[in-house]
C-alpha cells in the first residue's frame, strides 16, 4: 500500500538534509555582524521553507497519482486537488499543512534569533519537518485512493490493519470492519499504517 510512499519519502529526506545544511552554513553567526543577524536569519529560514516546498509538492502529487493509478487508470489528480488538501485541516495532525508550514517557519525564526544559530535547532527543525511530510504522505496516499474509489463508484470499504506486532488497539477493533465510502473515520493515531479496501458486492 505504501511502497511508492516510502521510496519518495526517502529520497525526499536526503534532500531535506541538503536544505537545512545549506541554511547551517548561512546561519553561521561568524559570517556577518551583529546587526544583519535578524535579516540574514529572516531571509535564510524563509528560503529555507520555500525550497523545502518546492522540493516536496510534485513529489506528494506524484505519490497522489501512483494511489489514485493504482485503482482507476481514467484520468489523474490535479496541483488544484493537493493544494486544496493541504489547505484542509486534518483530523490526526490537528492542522491544516499550509498554515502548519507558516508556523514552522516562525518558530525555527524565533529559535535561531534567540540562540544565535544554534545547529541543534536546526536538526530539531528538520527532525519536525521530516515528521510531518512522512504523515501527510500517508494521508495523501489515502486521500487519493478514496478519490479513485469514489470516481470508480465504490460504496462501501473495508478497513484493513497491517497485521503485525505495532498495531495500536484502536486500530485492531477496526480491522475488517466494513464502512461507507462517506462515514470512513479518520486515522486514530499518528502514523497509522491502516488501509482501506473496496467492497464489491457482487
Ligand atoms: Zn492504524
């Protein structure tokens, strides 16, 4: 279910410790005086985050359209469909991405004013960064199966564990019960590996 997903995520890690070494460089408190500071770590954090998204959006469009693909091969998710995605809250993260992204950036801000570019408040940025593409990868994922699910005329689903030793008890009370493609609740826990699979009557 979440092979392709991996292997975008992955590769999209390796270029997220591209982006934030670059900013480790810029931020080096050697490198300008005292007062640049606020401006040089304004305009590099913001960079910062742009690339970070320009990196990250055709790659979760991509993963959008290997989910959808994977069930129903007429037509394709649009920019328009991810963007409107995103600017959606999610139930299992407690946000919407897009505002998300804002306040990641002005924290990261906020903490390397008041640490003098600090390295370590980087990493944290990046370890938070990495943690939440990882989750919305998954949900767009799902998010994109049950479009295609929806275009194919599916009605009712089945919800799927992946059966191992990690499955949280709210997950395994859930595991081949049979919901209607409209009333799918959400994922009860960050990281949830739970999927959904269509049920034919016929
Ligand atoms: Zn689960």
């Amino acid at each position: 279910m979440y092979e392709f997903t991996d292997k975008v995520l992955a590769h999209l890690n390796r270029q997220y410790i591209v982006i934030f070494n670059r900013l480790k460089s810029k931020v080096s408190t050697k490198k300008f005086a005292k007062l640049d500071e606020v401006t040089v770590i304004g305009k590099a954090v913001d960079q910062t985050y742009t690339e970070l998204m320009t990196v990250t959006k055709p790659m979760l469009l991509q993963i959008a359209n290997w989910a959808y693909h994977n069930y129903c091969t007429n037509g394709s998710l649009t920019e328009m469909w991810l963007t409107g995605f995103l600017n959606d809250y999610s139930p299992v993260t407690k946000y919407a991405f897009s505002t998300e992204i804002d306040r990641k950036r002005s924290r990261l801000y906020e903490a390397l004013i008041a640490t003098k570019g600090s390295r370590k408040e980087i990493d944290n940025a990046l370890r938070y960064w990495a943690k939440m593409i990882a989750e919305y990868a998954v949900e767009i994922t799902d998010a994109a199966t049950l479009e295609a699910f929806n275009d194919l005329g599916i009605t009712k689903v089945e919800w799927f564990t992946e059966e191992d030793e990690r499955v949280c008890g709210e997950c395994g009370k859930r595991h081949g019960r049979i919901y209607p493609i409209d009333a799918v609740p959400p994922k009860p826990h960050w990281g949830c590996r739970c999927y959904l699979r269509p049920v034919t009557t016929e």
